[in-house]
C-alpha cells in the first residue's frame, strides 16, 4: 500500500500541529514505513483511514503512538563527548565556585530535553560525579547537589528511562570500560544503572511544543537533535521558553549540527574546546 500525496498531506499536517515535527515531502517515505505497522495492527485499508481514526475518534493512545512512531529517538551515552568535557571542565565550576574560586553556594539544576531513553541525562548525571569526586579536597559539593529532569513527548522511551536498564550494544556505545564497573549492575543480560547515579535523575513526560513554564530555575539545559525537527516559528516559541526557564547567565546546549542563528538575539554564544554553547544575557 503506497501512501498517496492527499494522505501524506493531511498526516504530515496532524504530525506537526500535535508535535511541532515538520515532514517535508520528501519524508514521505519516512511516514509510509514507520505509519504502516499501525495501519495493519489495525486492519485499516488506507492511510486516509488511519487519519479519519485520528481526527474524529479523540483516541489519545493512537495520537501518542503515531507521534512515538515518527519521533526519532537515536540517541548514545556521551554523544559527541566534548560537551560532556566542557560540563566537567568550564560549566560546573562556573556555577560551584565564586569569583575568587571558592566554593559558592551550589544547587545544579540540569534540564535534558528529548532525553529519549535516558542516555543523555544519565551522562550528564556520570559527569557530575566525576565532577565531585575531583573536588571532593577542595570543594564541599555533593553529588545531591545536582538535580536533572529528563523530558520527552514519548512515554514509550521514557519508561525505558526510567527502567535504567540497557544491552551490550546500548553500552557499546559511549560507555567506556572503567564507566560500566563504576556505574553500572550486571542484571541478567544486561546493565543497569546504579543507584547513586538514578537517584539525582527524573523523568517527565512533557511536550515542549506546547507550554513548559511549569518547570523553572534551571542553571544548564541540553537541548541537542531534537531542534533541528521543528520549523522555524516553533524554534522561536520554544526558545523564548527556554529564556524564561534558565536562570540568569544559565547556559544552553545545542547539538552540533543545529545553531541559534536568526533565532534569538538574547543568548550570548560561547565556546570552549570544541563546544559551542550559548549564555543567556543578563537583560534578557
Ligand atoms: C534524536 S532524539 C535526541 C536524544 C538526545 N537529546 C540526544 O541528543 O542524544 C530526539 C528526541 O526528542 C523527542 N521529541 C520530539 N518531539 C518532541 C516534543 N515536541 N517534545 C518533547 N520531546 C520531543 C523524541 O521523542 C526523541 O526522543
């Protein structure tokens, strides 16, 4: 069954009002193949009835499997390896110590958005350790001192989040062997997260396409590959969120492939090493 323009037209449409995901035609594959499972799960005959299902039966598990099914959700343990360097090296200092490089009063609040299944926020969570036992002589920070909420629009990856639990291949890649004996619990086939790291990470389910000014006070948000699904207009809305969200001088972390250019004049970019990260003005 091949999924004609008409159709390709009004799914792609739903796709982005529900998720902000932009389907250019030339995805039109990509929805035929990823769409297609469900359509047979549910004996339907026709792309057109699969959205018909959509638009008039308010059927919020269909609209959530629909979403989780054209959601890209690749994602690895220390992707890119540089910003989780620049964590360590220039970004938690610059909240742990004040201006004479002494201890400042230190609360960490770290945001991860389309955290997936947990990858990423269970880096920065291993980072942060790492970050403390380093200190640990000079500094009084403690790993409770930091907090990280991971977010994403899927409940589906988020209960694999939550269940810390990963494979052989999962760990493969971005866990090195020193990091599976310290933070990681051999159950079975597979490994799981250890307790001291789980304990400073949560999970919610929140779609930032809508409004997030629920959450506040964040000092470090990671918001890396998922920008790059949106259109223009829904990059700006959520930045002007994510402004409203970080605290003053808070930093924002894009992935590589993505930039701020033309989006918002009110975050100062910055780098260190080979990361590129952006500060929010004082004014802003
Ligand atoms: C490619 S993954 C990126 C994972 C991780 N940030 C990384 O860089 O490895 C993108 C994630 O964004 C999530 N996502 C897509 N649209 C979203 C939305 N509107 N609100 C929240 N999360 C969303 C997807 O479910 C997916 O898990």
């Amino acid at each position: 069954m091949e999924i004609t323009t008409e159709e390709f037209n009004v799914l792609s449409e739903y796709i982005h009002r529900k998720s902000g995901i932009c389907l250019p035609i030339e995805k039109k594959y990509l929805i035929q193949q990823r769409l297609m499972p469900i359509i047979k799960k549910l004996n339907l005959n026709s792309f057109m009835e699969l959205y018909d299902r959509l638009a008039y039966s308010s059927n919020s598990n269909l609209e959530h499997e629909i979403i989780a099914a054209i959601s890209t959700n690749e994602t690895l343990f220390f992707r890119d390896d540089h910003p989780f360097e620049t964590l360590h090296k220039h970004i938690f200092p610059k909240f742990c110590t004040n201006i004479n490089g002494e201890d400042s009063q230190c609360k960490i609040n770290i945001l991860s958005i389309g955290c997936s299944t947990g990858q990423e926020p269970y880096s920065i969570a291993m980072a942060a350790h790492e970050y403390v036992q380093a200190n640990c002589f000079i500094s009084k920070i403690k790993i409770e001192d930091f907090n990280i909420l991971g977010i994403d629009i899927s409940s589906d990856v988020l209960l694999k989040a939550e269940s810390a639990q990963y494979n052989d291949i999962e760990i493969k890649r971005g866990i090195s062997d020193e990091r599976k004996v310290k933070y990681f619990n051999k159950e079975g086939n597979d490994w799981i997260i250890k307790e001291k790291i789980r304990d400073i990470v949560e999970f919610r389910k929140i779609n930032i396409v809508k409004s997030f000014m629920m959450l506040e006070g964040f000092h470090i948000i990671f918001c890396r590959n998922i920008l790059i699904y949106f259109d223009r207009e829904t990059k700006q809305n959520i930045l002007k969120q994510l402004l409203n969200i970080l605290t003053d001088k808070g930093i924002l972390i894009i992935g590589a492939s993505e930039n701020l250019f033309c989006l918002s004049d009110n975050f100062e970019s910055r780098s260190f090493g080979s990361t590129l990260f952006f500060e929010k003005k004082m004014e802003a």
